[in-house]
C-alpha cells in the first residue's frame, strides 16, 4: 500500500530541538507524551539519546479517545517491552494526580542522594516533551490546575522553553513540540497528519482524508466505528471497499459543501479529531 507524500520544514524542527536539547541538561526527568490513537508514531526516534541518563516517565494521552480494549492491548504490550504506561486525558483531567506522583517519586532518590551529601533538597525537575498537538501543555495546565501555558487543538501553539511550578515537589519545563527532520515511515507520517499531530502545511487535506476513509473501510470490523455511525452522522452509507471512499467523499461534498471536496474531507478528520466517529485506534500492538 502507497501512502501520500508528507514533508515537513526542518528549520523550525532544527531551533526546537536545540531549545529541547538545552532543556534536557536542567533537568532530572523526562516525561514523554504520545497520542493514545498512534502511541508508536508518536515516539521521537532520538528519545532514547535525550533520556540517556535521565528517568523517563511514558504518559499516554487521549486515553477517552480509544477502546478499553485497545487501551489493554496496548497496557499490556508496554509492560511487555519493560515500560510503565501511565494513561491519561489531560483534557478532562483523568489520571492526571497519579502522573504527578509518578513524577515526584521519580525523583525521590535524586534528594536522596542530595541530602547524603549534606545538600538541601529540592524540587524534581521534569521536561515534559512530545510530538506537537499530543497534549503537553493540556497536561501541564492540569497539573497546576490553571491554564498557564498556552494550549490548544493544533500543532505549534508551544514556542519557547518555559518553566512551571506544581506545588512545592514538582517544576516543569514545557518544551515545544519535536518532530524528526524528516521521517522515513510515510505511513507514520500519515498517521500523525490524521490526528492533526504535525501542522496543516505538511500535508494535503483531501488527500489525507481519503486515506483516512481507506484505513476506516479496512479497520471497520477490528475498532469500535461502524457503517451506522457514519451513515447516521453523514447520511450516506460508509463504503466498504477502500477504492470507493473517494467517491463516498465526493457525494458528500455535494450533500453538504455545495460539492467542496476540501471543505468536506476537513470536516470529517475534524469529526475523527472531535471522537464524533467513535473510539477508533489507528495503531494496534
């Protein structure tokens, strides 16, 4: 299977990684968000060279997004690979207490040592990074139970490197959102533009929308989305054969956006976005 074209610029992803990177010697954990629906894609490649001798905390956000089944699926294939998936809907608030005690226990050995050596103990200091759009800022914004960083449903709204404190145990460092320079996996790539985790710049959205429909037809009977939800919600019976969603999106287009494909294809990933299609995981382990 062929998957669309999908570039990035690497100027802007070079001076955040550099921020990034200046960030990683001030602190003492890292704390990873990926995005429940694509928990893989939304893995840094570089994550284990910045952990490298750092504690690392794996927060899955989104968790009301997807199945409990996928949910378990994917708990279980984590504590598999050795990992600890702390699950979340930073939106809402879910799980979000038991990461911040995930964190403050993380650095419970840090000031340990410290106070061995007669030092004064002090905050734990985590960086808290990700793809862009995974819920960094969102997660952040709960911890301290105020909106004080900026955030927002798309990609880039974090810019600069800024500091928050979480009571007297716990200071965060938001960093803003890396991708790779470039990234090999299209596949991957067209993942993240469908959960709107890269900017709208890289991609075409017609394009991408149709490939979306594609993974729905071949995904209907393995994820909780069905032929209903998307006939009651659009009106017209969803296909199921990939070749025909393009069509299925045209006559759409007619029905509803005076026959606008653009228009028409944004509307249902903003749909897909919004969870008004159902719990769908478009990675399962």
């Amino acid at each position: 299977m062929s998957f669309p074209t999908i570039q990035w610029y690497p100027g802007h992803i070079a001076k955040a990684e550099q921020q990034l990177t200046n960030g990683l010697d001030k602190v003492d954990l890292v704390i990873e968000v990926r995005d429940a629906r694509i928990p893989v894609s939304t893995s840094h490649p570089h994550l284990k060279k910045w952990i490298q001798g750092k504690q690392h905390l794996l927060v899955i956000n989104r968790r009301d997004m997807v199945s409990g089944e996928a949910m378990h699926s994917w708990d279980k294939w984590f504590r598999d690979q050795g990992q600890t998936p702390w699950w979340c809907d930073a939106k809402r608030g879910t799980g979000v207490k038991q990461i911040q005690q995930a964190a403050i226990r993380a650095g419970d050995h840090l000031n340990q040592r410290r106070l061995s050596r007669g030092m004064r103990i002090r905050p734990v200091r985590a960086l808290v990074l990700g793809f862009p759009n995974v819920g960094k800022s969102a997660l952040i914004n709960r911890l301290v139970r105020q909106k004080i960083v900026a955030s927002a449903r798309r990609a880039g709204v974090t810019r600069t490197l800024r500091w928050v404190r979480v009571g007297q145990d716990l200071d965060l460092l938001d960093a803003p959102g890396v991708l790779p320079p470039r990234l090999d996996n299209q596949k991957s790539a067209l993942l993240l533009a469908i959960c709107d985790d890269i900017g709208m710049g890289a991609y075409d959205v017609q394009v991408v929308a149709v490939e979306f429909l594609k993974m729905l037809a071949l995904l209907e009977n393995k994820v909780e989305v069905s032929n209903q939800i998307l006939h009651t919600r659009y009106g017209i019976p969803f296909p199921t054969e990939p070749d025909e969603c393009l069509k299925w999106l045209s006559l759409l287009a007619q029905r509803n956006t005076s026959g606008q494909i653009e228009r028409m294809a944004q509307r249902v990933l903003d749909d897909f976005r919004k969870s008004h299609l159902g719990l769908i995981s478009l990675e399962l382990p």
